[in-house]
C-alpha cells in the first residue's frame, strides 16, 4: 500500500523533493494540483518531468479511500462510508448550514473511550487514521461538488467523526496544518473545530500548540457520578481534572470553548442537571457555550432514549437562567443513519451476514 501524499505537509513535501534530487519548489507546484486544480492522478501535473511525476506515482497515492455507500438525507446532509487500503471501514458526513457547508471527519478506525450510548464504540479501535486519510476525506467530499459542477466548497471542519481526536494526537496535528495552509484549502482556523471526549494531558498540549482552531469538549454530565456511568473516560479524567485542564486553555487561548451535551431521557436531562451544570460552568461562564444534543437512538444502546421536547426546553430555560450561553443542536441526517458509527456498524453486520449465507 503506498501512502497517501495528503498526509504530507508543504514543507515536508519540499523535504521529500529535496532528499530525492528534486527542486523543492515542485512541492508548491504539486500542492496547486491537489488542493487548488484537484486533480486525481499524477500524470494529470503537466508541468512536472515525466521523471518526477514518475518518481511521485512509485512513491504515493492521491486515491486511498474507495467510497462504498453514499446516504442522502432530505435537508442536504450526506453520509459517506469509505473503505481504506487495508479494506477498514470509515465514516464521514456533509452538513448544509446557512453559513456553508460543513464536513465531520473520522480520526480512527473504531474507539476504545467506550461512551456507553455511542454507535461509534460499537466497534473497539484497530487502528489511528494517518494524516492523509483523514485530509483525503476532506478531498473526496469537495470531489462530490466538482464532479456535479457546483461552485461549492468545503467551508467549515467538524472533529466529530469516529474515533477520538486526541487519542490519534500527531495525525490530528497534522491534518490541521495541511487544510489550515493558505496554499491548499486555505480553511481558516476558526472554522474548524476539535472535538474530545476528555483526555487530560492532550489538552494541556492543545493549549500550548496556540492555535485558533475551536475546542469542543463532550461533557455529558455535570457530575463524577453521573458522568463515570455514562463515559468511562471519567475513571482515568474525572471532572476536576477535565475542569483544571478547560482553565488551563481558557488562560492561554483567551478563546470560547464549547461544552456538548447530548440529553438522554431520564438520565442526565432533569432540571437539576442543568443548575449543576451551571454551577459547574459558572466562573468561566463568559468563555462557555453549551451545545445542547438530542439523542440520536440507536439500537444497540435501547437504554437511551431521546429526551422529550418539554425536557429540552426545560434544560435549555435553565441554563439560560443561570446565565450560560447555550443552545438546542437542529438535528441532521436523521433518516440516514444519523448517528456517527450507525453506518459503518449495520455495513459491518450486513457483509458478515452475507458471508455467513
């Protein structure tokens, strides 16, 4: 299997191009081919020798990910399952907003932090995402919209996908810096956004990276106890530790953080919750937003159901009360498999049915 040559930073490809007798300014002329002109195959670059477009092709691939399933939802949203080299499933989505098109990637093969209502950890984890793969999907869904020749691009980046991000740490960083790169996608930091469920000293590695790219933190709970019997991350990262880490970035970024909370019915839903969370988020209120998630059941976790519309807007009322910022998330995608994981996890069923006829 050869690797992908998105996973390469400009200035690692010029590298590259460097330790195997090339000029270094080939690495701009091939980024303006990927990322600018978006071509698919190498020989494509016709302003490169044959020697070198040669030397490229023995060396890297431009197409790793083989799309298998494409669902479209009634208000816009699409869900992509690729399958890689190595025959691994993955997960991406295209979201539609007013202020344009959002797409949520997948960081790892599987995830091992074991949220106890997530589809994502339906499959335990077999393997990080290198950097290319996970910008290669960024690639493949600005292909959708050049191969129906729609001026679209791919405006804004979710970390939400299968897998945690902060788990697969330095393809995550990597993945930043090449989509981020005013030569290639040229998509601004701060739209983009990381999502974690709480490992610790990773965000304590965040912060001091200086970057503008957004921070998401899934919460879930307001309290050890609550949150320990949702999310076993909360054993290894429990809230004092995941609040002093928040206060740490807080202090070095000066930046909003965002604290997702998916609402499970009768489990971390009730009005006492939300004057918890409150209490919890109180001194750091002014740089805190709450984003507020129905459920999206799944049925390997029938334990959860989404909570009722009284109950959100009870929650929500609440909050607002005690003056946190927040808001209620606009479900997509609800009937293709909304769920991040659901896709991958019934695609998985449904081939070893078919082997096992």
């Amino acid at each position: 299997m050869k690797n992908s040559i998105y996973g390469l930073t400009i200035d690692q490809l010029k590298e590259w191009f460097l330790e195997n007798g090339q000029k270094k300014y080939r690495a701009e002329q091939v980024w303006d081919w990927l990322y600018i002109k978006r071509v698919t195959e190498f020989a494509e670059m016709n302003n490169l020798s044959k020697d070198c477009v040669q030397l490229l092709e023995d060396n890297f691939a431009i197409r790793t990910l083989k799309e298998t399933v494409k669902q479209e939802s009634a208000d816009g949203t699409i869900k992509f399952l690729f399958q890689m080299q190595d025959g691994n499933l993955i997960e991406t989505v295209l979201m539609r907003f007013k202020y344009g098109n959002s797409v949520c990637v997948t960081t790892q093969v599987g995830c091992n932090i074991g949220c106890s209502f997530c589809a994502s950890g339906l499959l335990k984890k077999s393997r990080d995402l290198n950097a290319g793969e996970i910008v290669e999907q960024i690639m493949q869904v600005q292909a959708h919209f050049d191969t129906q020749q729609k001026e679209e691009r791919v405006s804004h980046i979710v970390v939400m996908g299968i897998g945690e991000p902060f788990d697969n740490y330095t393809n995550l960083m990597g993945f930043l810096n090449i989509v981020n790169s005013q030569k290639g996608l040229a998509i601004g930091a701060r739209h983009i956004t990381v999502s974690t469920s709480g490992i610790v000293p990773k965000i304590y590695d965040y912060a001091d990276e200086g970057l503008q790219v957004n921070l998401a933190i899934s919460i879930h709970a307001p309290t050890n106890e609550l949150r320990t019997r949702i999310m076993k991350i909360n054993k290894a990262y429990p809230i004092e530790k995941l609040m002093a880490a928040i206060d740490y970035y807080l202090e070095k970024s000066n930046r909003r953080i965002t604290f997702e909370y998916i609402l499970l019915r009768d489990v971390n839903d009730h009005v006492e919750e939300a004057h918890q969370l409150a209490k919890l988020l109180e001194d750091k209120r002014h740089l805190s937003y709450v984003n507020l998630i129905p459920y999206n059941s799944v049925d390997e976790h029938d334990q959860y159901q989404q909570s009722t519309p009284e109950a959100i807007s009870a929650f929500y009322d609440a909050l607002k009360k005690k003056g946190i910022n927040c808001g209620v998330r606009h479900e997509q995608g609800a009937d293709i498999d909304a769920a991040c994981g659901q896709l991958r996890s019934k695609q998985i069923k449904k081939e070893k049915k078919e082997v096992t006829v």
